[in-house]
C-alpha cells in the first residue's frame, strides 16, 4: 500500500513539473504488458502551445513485453506579420 502510495505521489510531482513547462503526457493505454500486470511506463510529451490536434495509437509488435506508440500530430500555425522595416 505505501509503495503504490509513493509511486501516485511522484508520478504526481513529476507530471507537475512537466506542466510546469506546458508539457502533457498523451498516451492513455498500457505500453508494457505482461502475464501478470500491464502499465503505462513508455509516453509521449507535447507542448499545448503548438501541438493542438493529435492522434496517438498503440503499435503492438510482438517483438517484446513493451509496444510502440505511433503519434500523428498537427501543428497550431503561427499568425506571419508581414511588416516591412526600411
């Protein structure tokens, strides 16, 4: 119980810290499964300002006990100003 009670309270602390520099974690499914457990311990991490449409999906390939993650992304486009300076 304190173990499972650490771990919450550092994953807390890290995922504030992270927001801390409008980093998000996006992935939302188990990465690493087991027989006997499963767990999201592989992430992706965007920064909101300029990432707004994404699409994130698992990628299972048999080749070990982790999967991978396929990420599409869509940046936000930047306003240009088209001033000129003489």
């Amino acid at each position: 119980m304190l173990t499972t009670l650490w771990k919450v309270i550092k994953k807390t602390e890290l995922n504030r810290i992270f927001q801390s520099f409008n980093l998000s974690s996006i992935v939302n499914f188990p990465t690493r499964i087991s027989p006997n457990s499963s767990s999201t311990i592989d992430n992706f991490f965007i920064d909101n300002l300029y990432i707004n449409e994404y699409d994130i999906s698992p990628s299972i390939n048999g080749l070990s006990d982790h999967d991978g993650q396929i990420l599409k992304i869509q940046f936000a486009q930047q306003q240009s100003n088209n001033q000129s300076i003489t």
